[in-house]
C-alpha cells in the first residue's frame, strides 16, 4: 500500500494536469502578447507560430484525459504525460513566447519525473464506455475550444460574439456550408477558424478509435499466457467454474511459483477473480497474497466471487473478509431415479414428450456451422423472451468459438426442428457435469425442460459422472443463520422482497424438484469500504458493462414498462401515419397550382426513348438485385444455382419495394421459397439479415461518397439540425469504412446489443458493397432520365437528393415511401425542375419502377405455385 503523503501527491498531480490542460485550451485560443509576437516574427514563420496554437490545444485535450488515470497510478498514462509536456512546453514557447504557460508545464513535469516509481499501474482493457467517455470528452472539448475563441477574438471577426452567439457559431462551423456567414478580418481570425476543424478531427478521430478498440482487440490475455492458463486448468481444475477460467474475457495472474494460475476480470477499480486459485493446494495462500500484491501495484480492489467454503480462513488469513452470496445445486446421479413418488412429476413430462414423438439428440464436438446457426435462432429468441442480453463472467454466452468445442444437448420436435438446448461443460479433474446455457423458443410446450434436464442427467449416469452441477441460485441460504453478519441479514431482505423482479425463490423451487445437494458459495473482498468498488465491478464484468440490465427497467413498475412497451409499438406507427399525412398535404398543394392537363402534357412530353431507358435500366437494376441473393447464399455455405436466387429475388424486391414493410414481405416470400429447398430457418434469418444489411450498406457507401463530395444544401422547412448533407457523408463513409476494417481485422461476428453483425470476409464484403451501390446508384438513374435535361441538375447533384428522398421514405415505412419520397423530392429539385414536370416524371417513374416489377413479382409466384401444386397432384396419384 502506498503512503498517504504519496497519495497526496499522486491527488495534486493530477488536479494539476488538469488545470494544465485548461490552461492549454485558454492559451490556444488567445493570440499572445504583442511585444513577444513582434520578437518571434523575425524568427519563426508565421505558420509555424499558428500552428503551435493547435499544438497546444491537443495536447491540453489530451492531458484533461490523462488526468483522471494519472490519478489511478496509470504507467502508460505517466509516459505519455511526459511527452505532452514536452510539447506543451515547446508549442507554448514558438506560439508567443508564453513562458508562465511554459513554467507551470514545467513544474508538473518535474513533479511527474519525480514520482515516477509509484506509477506502476497496467492501463485498464479497452472497453466501449472508455470509449463512449473519450467520445463525451472530445465533443465538449471542441465546443469549447470553438466557444473560448469566438467569444475572446471576437474583435478578429466582422462581428462580436455573446458567449451564447459563440457556442451557435462554433456549431454552424460544422453544420452550415458557408460557416454561418463568418467574416475573418486578421489572419490569425482566419486561421483560427480553420483550426476548429483540425482539432475536432483529432479529437473525433482519436474518439473513434477508442470506440473500436475493443472490437478489433478482444482479448483480454495473450496466446502463450492462455496455453500456460490452460495446461494449469487441465491439471489441477476442480469446480464448475474452471471451464469458464478460460474465456477469452478473463486474464490472468500466475503465482510467484507459477504453479497456480488466477482467472479475474478488471474493471473500473475490481479487479474480480473467478472461483478459488486454480493450483496446487500448498501454493493457494502464496497465490492469493500474490495476487492482492498484484492488484495495489495496479491501483485495483481485488475480489473472489464464487469461492468455495473449503479455503475460507485462507482467505481471511490474507485479509479478505467473506460474505455468502448464494448456494450451488449439485445432484447426486448415483441416487437419482425417476422411480417413485419423488420423481413422479419428472416421469410425467419425460413420458408425455416421449409419445409426442420430442427426442433429446446430443453432438459432440466440433459443433456444425449449421447446427449452431439454429441454435443461434433459439438463442436470440430466447434473449428477446427475457428482455436481457448476454450475461459473461462466471457463465459462457452464445460465442461460436466457445459452443464449437462444447458438447451440446438439442430437444428436437417430431418434426425434427430444434426447439431448446443446453451445454456441458467439464470440470476436469472433478468427474462431475456442469450445464451451462439453457435455452428456448418462447413457445415451447410447458415441461420441455424437465425432459431436458431429465435427459442429461441420465446421460451423465450413462457416461459414469459421480454428480451433476445445475449452476448457483443467487442469495439462496443467505442470512438464515441467526449468527449471520448484518450485511448477509440485508441480502437476505432483498431475497424475500425482490423475488417479483428476480424469481430467486422460483429458480431454487424448480432446482429443488431435481432433489439436489446445496453447497455455500463465497464472495471474498478486501475491506468494507471497497466493497462498493468491487460489487460495481463485478456487475460489469457479470453483464459485460450492461449496467441498465441491472438498474434499469427490472426496477421500474409493471405498469410503467407495459406502458413504454406500448408507446415504443405506437410512436412509430403514429411517425408513419403523420408522415404520410404531411406528404399528401404537401403534394395536395403543389397539385393546386397546376391543372391536371399541365401535369399530364409533362407525362406526354417525356421522349419514347427516355421512357425505354428506364425500363431497361429497371431491368438492369433488378439484374443486380439478384446478386444480394446469390452472395447470401455463399455467405451461408450453401449455394443454389443463379436461376434460383434470380427467381426469389426478382419475387421478394418486386412485392417487397411496393407493398412496403420490407423486412416483413420480403422475409415470407424468401422463407418459403428456402425452405423448400432445404435451407433450415437459422440459414435462412441469416440470409435475410445479409440482404437488409446489404441494403444499408450499399446506401452508406454511395450517400458517404455523395454527400461528402456535393454536399447537398437541406431544406430549411425540414428542420435538420444541418444545413447540408455534409455531416451525413462524413458519417456514412465512416461506417462503410469501418466494416470493411472489422471485415479485414476481425474473424468473427460483432454484438452490439441485440443485434449481430456477421462477420464477412473482406472479398465477399467489397462484392456486397459493389453490387449494392450499383442497385442505388441505377434506381437513381432510371427516374433521372425521365427528368427534363437541365444545366444546373447533374445526374451527380441529382443522385444526393435522390438518396435524401430514399431515406425519408424507407423510415417512414410507409409502402413503397409513398408520398414522403414525393414530398422531398420536390423540396430538394423544384426549382430548377418545374413541380408539374416532376411530378409527371415521379408518376411515370412509380409505374415503371414499382408497378411493372410488382406485376412480375406476382407473375412470377403465381406461375411457380402453380407449377409446385401440380406437382403435388401428380406425385399423389398413383402408379
């Protein structure tokens, strides 16, 4: 432990890199004083002295964040310091010759270099509220970098600044085209301006790259401390919890000896640890004082969760306090038996789902690709039935990788489609059997996971397991003992009076029924005090940093989250129809200023070879449709012949485009035709994610390029928070080129939430990207020929409002945008086009476009549903 005179100067080192970094912020944003800019330019070229300003100014956003991890210890956080304030000192000297800038840098960088032994903290792992924060920081930064200097050079400018004029201003440096009218009238006003976008570029760029940090780099220990984690595991592992020691979450601490290894998970100031040390048991005190040793050199709380009772005076020995947190299910298979009255309950579902015809079919590893894209099907039904997300740590969550290599138990239904599974997992050493996820369609039959349960446990018999392990019932036993400390007393209140949220009591009820054994199970923590530090933490390791999943909607009121449940179901309904209401209004207006003669003489006016252009360009245009199809199918691993993947997708995009709805339309169309073909349901949600993803990617590549190359001035009646479509392109090329990064450096899917984004190797990624810009960019041009030819409308400036206009409709999700893609079409190119022009041009375009692929699409199904029911007909008669 340190000193408290150390503490006291690792506090003022810190509050002192902070008050330097706003000293920076200040300094950068102020001229300097005259006499020592006069002495300098005879020096220093001008350029150089302006562009120290932003030197400055970075390294004091830089120092801010550093300010909080100097104050945890941080080394790496030390070094950097260092070197920015080399470069504080530097740039405050060449930008005006401030040398009470550059004194006070220089007494924190003394303080710094002395302190430098007690620096010896690791940094933390990289994770997305680190990110999020860096995110938070960098906006607030550049706002007030922008603000500060508006505000304190407004003599530089045409016009003065208030402070609130400054704030608008340095936000119109981002969202207007013209910089929202800014006069500069020296050349260090001009410059400045310019710097605003500098640093906010740095600073978002730097935000971004925090934010994928933990994306590119998941994991937590290198290859050859896991090999050494595992040969240990193997060895010596004795719980439940070995196997998940080596999830690719945790990291590791090895004994002074090497023998033992620890499994934990640092976040915020925990550094939790999971389960007792694995290793030899003359090695357990050395490892566990090692281990704290450990974690006050890293500036981090350690903790135990799950511990057994055996080695609870080594623990406290070690000054450790120890609170029971629950109590482990393991049923004794050399006893148990569906025979008389105590499994009656058991053998009733066991014997009702055996004549319906259930079977329970285990695989062992390596698990199929395809079986685990069903279960993947159950999984996200499952999670989306329980309203929660993935939970890590001292469990295993739904990882390929990890399933790949487990063996897996799968209830199958007379038909032979998976409706619920469950994992094993060994224990190693301990000829015991671990079940870890458990999981179900949301309609399955009542009783279906008795038959599970029932099924695994005498195939563990079979296999010759002594017991099997059915996890732990958090807060189960806590406090009955009349001698337990006040801290248990209070947990067990909370298992009386939570259970409506929790269901604790009902997840030891329905364990009971398997007439298990209850082990204790241990919480070790340093001291009272840090016992908020490591439960916050071990939460965030538990939920993957999920915190709402704990202190979110489980609190609120039933009613009150019916009542969102239902506003989230009505609101977007409601967006939908109010859209479509002010589209129709705003076309009703447009209308009256025209009679219909003048509308339909533009319809005549349109040339024949126009009006053939856009029918083969249509037809083109669906040509590339098909290919959304034909790589979905690769991207599955089971490949059809074109015509196949032609023919459902000509289908699908044809009703789909028209009717609207087209994640509803178009999946029903693609999961009957796939499924008769013999793609399972789990294939075929993936083929459908493929294609509605394809679908925005190929937006973002196109708008990104659109937008950030022509930006396209929005109109005012909209009320976007821009005046051009600038910020939009910026955005969406940064999301294209961030996929194909995660493409190129990550080999597996990614998981924000709920949703999943596959992971696609780089080819078939750029072969997405390519086939779905050409879709947008030939539906642009099939209503661009049918447009009066105009000097001031390129196809290029055409082609930005034509993507404005597709986003409007497809959000509103009203079918086919109809109305709201009219509306802003006409906001965005009437004038130079006259509105009756463009409207007759829109009209001809909704037939051409829409209505002639909608009657090929119904053609198409209805000629193939006949084909398959004649089919039928003749493979039913006989002979």
């Amino acid at each position: 432990m340190i000193s408290r005179r150390t503490q006291l100067g690792v506090w003022f080192t810190a509050v002192l890199t902070a008050m330097v970094g706003l000293v920076n912020l200040w300094s950068a944003v102020t001229p300097g004083l005259p006499h020592r800019i006069d002495w300098l330019r005879g020096i220093l070229p001008t350029e150089v002295r302006l562009g120290a300003h932003v030197f400055a100014a970075l390294s004091g956003f830089f120092l801010l964040l550093l300010a909080a991890n100097l104050l945890r210890r941080k080394r790496v956080a030390w070094g950097l310091a260092v070197s920015l304030l080399i470069v504080s000192i530097l740039s405050h000297l060449i930008k005006g010759l401030d040398l009470e800038e550059s004194l006070l840098s220089l007494v924190l960088l003394g303080q710094l270099l002395w302190l430098r032994p007690i620096f010896t903290a690791q940094s933390d792992r990289p994770s997305i509220v680190q990110g999020l924060r860096v995110l938070v920081g960098a906006l607030l930064f550049t706002l007030a970098y922008g603000t500060l200097g508006f505000w304190a050079l407004d003599r530089h400018y045409a016009t003065p600044f208030s402070l609130p004029e400054a704030v608008g201003q340095t936000l119109a440096m981002f969202f207007t085209i013209d910089n929202g009218g800014l006069v500069p009238t020296t050349r260090f006003g001009r410059h400045f301006a310019n710097s605003i976008y500098m640093v906010g570029g740095v600073t978002l760029l730097y935000a971004a790259w925090m934010l994928f940090r933990p994306v590119i780099f998941r994991g937590a220990a290198s290859d050859a401390e896991r090999e050494r984690a595992t040969a240990i595991v193997e060895q010596y592992g004795r719980s439940s919890l070995a196997r998940f020691a080596l999830l690719e979450d945790k990291s590791y601490y090895f004994s002074p000896s090497g023998q033992t290894v620890i499994a934990y998970v640092p976040k915020g100031r925990g550094a939790i640890a999971l389960g007792d040390p694995i290793g030899p048991e003359i090695d357990r005190q050395a490892a566990i004082a090692g281990f704290r040793e450990f974690c006050d050199r890293n500036d981090w709380h350690p903790a135990f969760y799950q511990t057994m009772p055996d080695d609870l005076e080594v623990y406290e020995s070690s000054g450790f306090r120890t609170l029971k947190i629950g109590e482990e299910a393991i049923v004794d298979l050399h006893h148990f038996t569906l025979e008389g009255k105590a499994g009656r309950n058991l053998r009733t579902a066991v014997n009702k789902f055996t004549k319906q015809g259930y079977r329970v079919q285990y695989y062992a590893p390596p698990v199929s690709d395809e079986l685990l894209a069903e279960l993947r099907a159950i999984s996200d039904d499952w999670l989306e039935a329980m309203e929660g997300a993935e939970k890590k740590f001292s469990l295993g969550w739904f990882d390929l990788d990890y399933l790949r290599g487990c063996k897996i138990a799968v209830v199958e239904d007379p038909q032979g489609i998976p409706v619920a599974f469950a994992n094993l997992v060994p224990e190693y050493q301990l000829n015991e059997a671990t079940i870890d996820l458990m999981r179900h369609r949301r309609d399955i039959e009542h009783g279906a996971m008795d038959f599970l349960f029932v099924s695994l446990m005498q195939h563990s018999q079979a296999q010759g397991y002594d017991s099997f392990n059915l996890g732990l019932v958090a807060l189960a036993g806590v406090g009955d003992d009349a001698n337990a400390p006040r801290i248990e007393k209070g947990m067990h209140y909370l298992y009386e009076h939570l259970n409506s949220i929790y269901n604790f009591q009902g997840l030891r009820a329905y364990k009971d029924k398997f007439h298990p054994h209850w082990e204790p199970r241990y919480f070790a923590y340093p001291r009272l005090g840090e016992l908020p530090d490591v439960a916050v933490a071990l939460v965030r390791a538990d939920s993957g940093d999920r915190l709402q999943d704990y202190f979110g909607t489980q609190f609120l009121s039933t009613a009150l989250t019916y009542g969102l449940k239902r506003l989230a179901h009505i609101l977007p309904i409601g967006l939908s129809l109010g859209l479509f209401g002010l589209s129709i209004w705003a076309i009703s207006s447009e209308l009256h200023q025209h009679r219909p003669g003048d509308i339909l003489r533009s319809i005549g006016a349109i040339p024949a070879w126009a009006l053939g252009g856009a029918i083969a360009l249509t037809a083109l245009n669906y040509a590339f449709l098909t290919g959304y199809d034909t790589l979905s199918a690769r991207f599955v691993r089971q490949p059809l012949p074109y015509a196949k993947t032609a023919l459902v997708a000509v289908i699908s995009y044809g009703i789909s485009n028209s009717v609207g709805l087209a994640l509803l339309s178009g999946s029903a169309i693609r999961y009957r035709f796939y499924t008769a073909w013999g793609f399972s349901p789990g294939k075929i949600a993936q083929m459908i994610a493929f294609c509605n993803l394809s679908f925005w990617l190929g937006l973002f590549a196109v708008g990104g390029l659109v937008f950030t190359v022509e930006p396209l001035s929005v109109p005012g009646l909209l009320h976007l928070p821009f005046q051009t479509a600038h910020p939009l392109g910026i955005l969406f090329l940064a999301i294209t080129v961030a996929y194909l990064l995660l493409s190129s450096f990550s080999r597996r899917a990614v998981h924000l939430k709920g949703w999943v984004l596959p992971h696609l190797p780089p080819g078939l990624a750029l072969n997405q990207i390519a086939i779905t810009s050409c879709d947008w960019a030939l539906a642009a041009a099939v209503l661009y020929v049918l447009l009066p030819t105009h000097p001031g409308l390129t196809y290029f400036i055409f082609f930005g409002s034509y993507l404005l206009a597709q986003i409007a409709g497809v959000i509103s999700n009203v079918p086919g945008g109809l109305g709201v893609f009219e509306t802003v079409l006409i906001l965005l190119v009437s004038p130079p086009i006259p509105s009756d022009q463009l409207l007759g041009a829109l009209l001809v375009y909704r037939l051409v476009y829409y209505f002639l692929p909608l009657l090929v699409g119904v053609g198409l199904l209805a000629l193939y549903e006949l084909r398959r029911r004649r089919g039928r007909v003749k493979a039913s008669k006989p002979g």
